[in-house]
C-alpha cells in the first residue's frame, strides 16, 4: 500500500510583540515584530518539503507537525481534525501559523 502524504496549507495566523522581552533581549537594530510575511498569507508544503519562500527558521519550528497532518494523523490538541496550530522558534519574534492538512 502506497504511503499518500497530503498537502498541508501554512497561514500566518497572528504576530505577536512582546515590547518588554524584545527591550531587553534583542539587538538595537532588530523590529519588535517579524518582518517576514504578512497575517492571512498562506503557504502550500508538498511532499513535506519546506514551501518556496518561506522562512527557513519557521519551517524548523513547523516541519514535524506539517509532516504530521501530510501523513494523516491529527493533532493532539487541537479538536478539529486535520488542523494544527504552531509557532515559529524566535522567542524575539513569535509568529503563530495554521496548519491544515488539504484533502
């Protein structure tokens, strides 16, 4: 039998700014909020593979789970199936993704 990996659609879901961690922590010439992407800008992976313009340090964060929903499993914390929600790993620049598993 044939292992079928899904597409998964990525969807900036919100971008957070944490003015007091980003005071003290973050290099002067840094923005307080992510520069990359936009909210509501979606993103396809096939095949599990990191989509074309991305950010590569989101995907670290996002691979595991968007390889999890391609393989057809479901999210253990998450009550709608087929749907995960994430963040990227920059505590300076948290951005909160969608992950949706296409039929």
């Amino acid at each position: 039998m044939e292992n079928k990996n899904f597409d998964v659609k990525i969807t900036i879901l919100k971008k957070l700014k944490d003015e007091d961690i980003h005071r003290e922590y973050a290099k002067d010439n840094l923005p307080v909020v992510c520069a990359k992407g936009e909210v509501g800008e979606e993103y396809i992976s096939k095949n599990c593979d990191m989509p074309n313009g991305f950010c590569p340090g989101a995907w670290e964060g996002l691979k595991s789970k968007v390889s999890l929903l391609a393989s057809g499993k479901n999210s253990p914390y998450v009550k709608q199936e087929g749907i995960a929600i994430h963040s990227c790993n920059d505590g300076l620049h948290p951005v909160i993704y969608k992950l949706e598993r296409i039929k």
